[in-house]
C-alpha cells in the first residue's frame, strides 16, 4: 500500500487542533461594572501620562543608554 505523504501531515495537523473546540473561552478576570467603570475613568484622567512605575524604568534606561550612544556619534557634514 503506497501512503500520501501529505495525509499524514494532514492528519498530524488535525490532531493538533483536537481541543480548539473544547477549550473554556471565558473570560480569565472578571470585574463588577462599578470596577469597571471606575477603571475606564481613570484611564481616561490618566490617559495622556505614563504612571507605570516599571514603564518608566524601562523608559529612563532608554534614555540612560541614548546618552551614552550619542558620546559616539561623529557626524560630518
């Protein structure tokens, strides 16, 4: 009996996706509407600034290593 390579990619494929089906898709967090809304208005106060303690971190250190990097920079014009 002569087998077609490409079935048994084929059935291989459709063994993977087995359990898409049954997998749970609620929600993994579940917050009351007054949460909810008390979260959506402070976004909205806070929306054009960053508060993120580790955000700004990361930010700072952008900057830190930009600095450093400029130290290098050669231009000719």
């Amino acid at each position: 009996m002569v087998t077609n390579e490409h079935d048994n990619d084929t059935h291989e494929t459709d063994k993977t996706w087995e359990n898409e089906a049954s997998a749970d898709l609620s929600p993994m967090v579940r917050v009351s509407l007054k949460e909810y809304n008390d979260l959506r208005d402070q976004a909205k106060e806070s929306g054009k600034y960053i508060t993120d303690p580790s955000l700004i971190s990361v930010i700072d250190k952008i900057e830190e290593l930009t600095r450093a990097l400029r130290k290098h920079i050669v231009r000719k014009y």
